[in-house]
C-alpha cells in the first residue's frame, strides 16, 4: 500500500551519543554543570526511551545530561526495564508514588554527584516549556542544594530540537507519505451525508492500516464555502451540497509527527470557495520558495501574507502561518511577522497560511518540509492544485 518502506525504529548510540555532545558543546558555552530535563520529548531526546506510559500524569522522571559523560536516569522503578533497553547504564529509582518524596531525595544526591565547575544548572523555565514536576517539590529540590543556581535552558533545548538528524527527517518523511495517501485517497471514500466524525473516523483506521502508529490529533471543521475555525471538531455536522471541510492531522511513526490539512468541497465548490482556496495554495507556494537556509521564519510570513493580502484576506487570527515539527505536534520556531529566527539545513517547519476571506469564513492549508543545503523540500505530497470536489 506505501510507496516507501517503513524506517528503522529507534536510533543508534551513535546518534544519541551525537545529540549528547552537541548539547555538552553547548552547555560549555552557557556555563552549565548538567541539565535536569523532565519532559518526555527531552527524555526521549537523549536516552531513546518511548513509552507510551507518559500518558499517566502521577509520575515524574527526570534526566540528567551532565557536562561530560552520559546522561543520569532517575526514574520510578516502574521505568527501568525500559530504559535499561537504551543506552543509558546510570539508573536510579525509587517506588513512586511517593508524594512525600517522590524522587527529589534521590535527584538531589544525584545532583550532588555531578562534578562542579559553574554551579549553574540549567531547566526548562522558559519560553515553549514546562516543569513536569510538581513546583513544590522544585521548591524543595531547590532549597536542598547548597551553591547550585537553576538557569534557564529552555531556549538551548528548543534550538537543540529544531535541526533534526537524517534518521528523524525518514521517520517525519514516512509519516507524511502515509496521512498524504490517506488524505488523496480519501475523496472516493466519502460522501455528503456523512457527518464529520464519521469521515474522521474512517480516516483515522486508514492511517492505522496503511501503517501509522498513531493519530493523536485529527481534527475538522465544515460550513457553506469555508469554515469558521481549525481546531474544535469533529462535530455531528452533516456535510451538505456546497459545503468546504478542512481535516487537519497530526499523525504518529516511531514517536515522530506529521501535522498538515487538506480542504474538501461537497458536491460543488462555488467560486468564491475556489478562489479563497487559490489563494492559500499560492501563499504556500510562495512560502516554499522563500524557505532556505539564511532566510528567517518572518521572510516566509511576509511571503506568504503578502499574496494573502493580495488575494482579500481581512485577517488572520492563528497567530502563526508555520512551525517547528518533529517529536511534538508543534516545535519552535513559529512562522510570524516578528518572530525573525534563521533557517538551518535539518530544520522540518509547517508551512501554514491562512485566512478569514469573509465575515466567519476561513480557508487554511498547510504543507510539511525540511530545509536543505540548496532550499527546501516537501515532505507532504502537495496537494491538488485545484479545491477537490466530493461528489
């Protein structure tokens, strides 16, 4: 059914071994003795470690990636069997939960036993992050280390992320080779009739038979010539005559995403629907050209609105036309008008113009790619040039 085979699963020590260096080289710079991550994208990052166990709330895990050396594991006791299957050999655990102490005693000494050189160590306090740990016990984690001053390094992680391997750029590849044959596939399978959870669902068992691991996020939105937002459906909605449905997925292989939409016309597509369509299409064009290595995330904004604005678009309310993508739906760097960071070879970013072309009225499309030496590429198989027409 996939025209491309499946990537391997997992990565090689190399590689992780690679990430750790790269971090460390960096760390060196911003004077950090280790950092303490508690996220399962950072955790995964540098350890390898997949599970979906991380869904249960009441557990925390932290991982500590020390300046020199491999990184530290300190995980309730019911995670070593997982993570002995990585790279990591350091692993320590406590029975959890305890919410006396559930695992700050122990991440204590760990600390403790790193080397100290700056006394800094660094966490994920700023901006795109989260402490996953109760704020109480960062409290006492850090009123119990004497000398030791915790820093910000969310913004080291987030540019750490951005540029992804070979190996992750196949996994987001193969994904979006699957949600694009699903997507082109779709229209001979649907009909006006059907209410837009039934369409989502038959879509959602496509991607899993075409060879998907999991659609966290598929969502839709339909009304008379465009729709009115992106990110509340799927409703009970009957699709009618005339109307335009968006179905935006963000699809799961081995613990990468792809996230991109296509549009939909039932029965006829009027021509203010083609037009609006037209011109969000042409806007993404816009913005492939523009993306390449040098180029900023806001050279592609003004690209892309600039045609929007062109073509009548009265607003647009998403905030962003584009982002980061990869281990997470949506990654840093965000495609704005202010936002100005530059592109790097690696780097896999949404392209994503939209807008409102009447009062309650959207039309959105978006594309995946990875920039390369020489530009970008797709990594989403384009979409028809042409709004599609269920019949």
């Amino acid at each position: 059914m996939n025209a491309i085979a499946p990537p391997e699963r997992g990565f090689t020590q190399a590689e992780l071994e690679a990430r750790c260096a790269r971090a460390q080289q960096r760390m060196h710079a911003l004077e950090l003795d280790a950092m303490l991550l508690t996220t399962e994208p950072q955790v995964r990052y540098f350890s390898g470690f997949l599970t979906q166990f991380w869904h249960s709330p009441t557990r925390p895990w932290f991982l500590l990636v020390p300046l020199d050396g491999k990184p530290v594991a300190v995980i309730p006791s019911i995670g070593v069997a997982g993570m002995r299957q990585t790279w990591i050999d350091d692993i320590r655990s406590w029975s959890s939960p305890q919410p006396d102490d559930d695992g700050i005693s122990l991440l204590r000494d760990a600390i403790q036993g790193l080397p100290k050189r700056f006394g800094r160590i660094g966490a994920t306090l700023g901006v795109e992050s989260i402490l996953r740990m109760p704020a109480l016990d960062f409290r006492r984690l850090q009123g119990g280390l004497k000398g030791v001053e915790f820093v910000d390094c969310a913004r080291l992680m987030l540019q750490l992320c951005s540029v992804k391997s070979a190996a992750e750029i196949a996994k987001i590849r193969y994904v979006c080779e699957l949600a694009s044959d699903s997507f082109n596939a779709l229209p001979g399978k649907i009909r006006c009739g059907q209410s837009e959870r039934d369409i989502l669902r038959q879509m959602r068992i496509d991607l899993l038979e075409r060879g998907a691991d999991n659609t966290p996020y598929i969502v839709s939105a339909s009304g008379p010539d465009g729709y009115g937002d992106i990110i509340m459906g799927p409703s009970d909605r009957v699709l009618q005559q005339g109307d335009v449905m968006i179905i935006d997925t963000g699809t799961l292989y081995d613990g990468y995403f792809c996230d991109f939409d296509r549009n939909y016309a039932f029965g006829h597509a009027s021509d203010v629907a083609r037009r609006a369509y037209d011109t969000v299409y042409r806007s993404t064009d816009a913005g492939l050209a523009a993306a390449r290595p040098g180029a900023t995330t806001t050279d592609l904004w003004q690209a892309m609105w600039s045609i929007l604005e062109d073509g009548g678009a009265q607003g647009n309310d998403v905030g962003r036309m584009g982002h980061g993508l990869g281990a997470q739906l949506t990654e840093w760097p965000s495609l704005t008008a202010s936002d100005r960071t530059p592109l790097e070879p690696g780097m896999v970013i949404t392209l994503e113009p939209g807008m409102e072309f009447s009062t309650g009225k959207m039309m959105v499309h978006e594309e995946n790619i990875v920039i390369t030496e020489s530009g970008a590429e797709l990594l989403s198989k384009r979409a028809a040039a042409e709004l599609p027409v269920v019949s």
